[in-house]
C-alpha cells in the first residue's frame, strides 16, 4: 500500500512540475492585438478595426487594417493602445514625418483622439 501511494504521489509531482515547466511568456498570438504592440484602431475606445505596430511606418498609405487587404490606415486612427516600452509619435504627413504630431508615451492608452485634436489624421508612425 505504502508502495503504491509514493509512486502515485510521484506520478502527481512529475506532472504538476511538468505543467509548470511548460508554461511560458505570453505570444501576440495568445493574446491578440495587445501584446507588446503599438495598436492604433480606426474608432473611438478602440473600437473597429485596428493596425498593429511593433516598429515605426513612415507611410501608412500602404499599410492595411488588421484583416484587410482594402482599407488602408492612414488618416483612419481614432484611439490606440502603446503595450510598448517606447514613446511612439504620430504625424499627419507620412514619409516626412512632420505637421500637426501626437505623442503616446509607453504603456497608456488613449480612447479617443478629438480630444487632442488628432481624430483621423494618423499619416505616420515612429518609434522615438
């Protein structure tokens, strides 16, 4: 009896010690668009659709909502979400990166974007 309870009791620590060991960090793919990504979405309180950022993109005449192959982003942001350690600017002239601009410090959100006078004019996005 004594025997059989210790390898049982063994069998409970190698699993549970296996469970542990499989467990790791959190990929973008578990958990969708927020993870370590600057994510700006086409509506107010993130809502609608949304484009995923983990480095700057000085022309956002080319780069397409998440799931689309029609839309493109520019001037389309309404609010984002910085999951990044980084600052990340915005301007409404892409390539040059200049005019009207918006600044996102690392990890905040910001639900809608008329209060800072940026609503819809996203054109560019850089990492600083």
């Amino acid at each position: 009896m004594k025997r059989k309870l210790g390898v049982a009791m063994g069998i409970a620590v190698l699993c549970a010690g296996g469970a542990i060991g499989m467990t790791g960090p959190a990929s973008a793919a578990e958990t969708g668009a927020q993870a370590a990504y600057f994510v700006l979405y086409e509506n107010d309180n993130y809502g609608g659709r949304h484009a995923n950022f983990s480095g700057s993109d000085v022309e956002l005449n080319n780069k397409y909502w998440s799931g689309s192959t029609s839309a493109f982003a520019q001037n389309g942001g309404s609010s984002m979400i910085n999951n990044t350690g980084s600052y990340v600017g915005l301007w409404d002239k892409g390539t040059s990166c200049t005019g009207a601009s918006y600044n996102a410090k690392p990890n905040t959100k910001d639900s809608d974007f008329s209060n800072n006078d940026f609503d819809n004019k996203a054109s560019c996005v850089k990492f600083l």
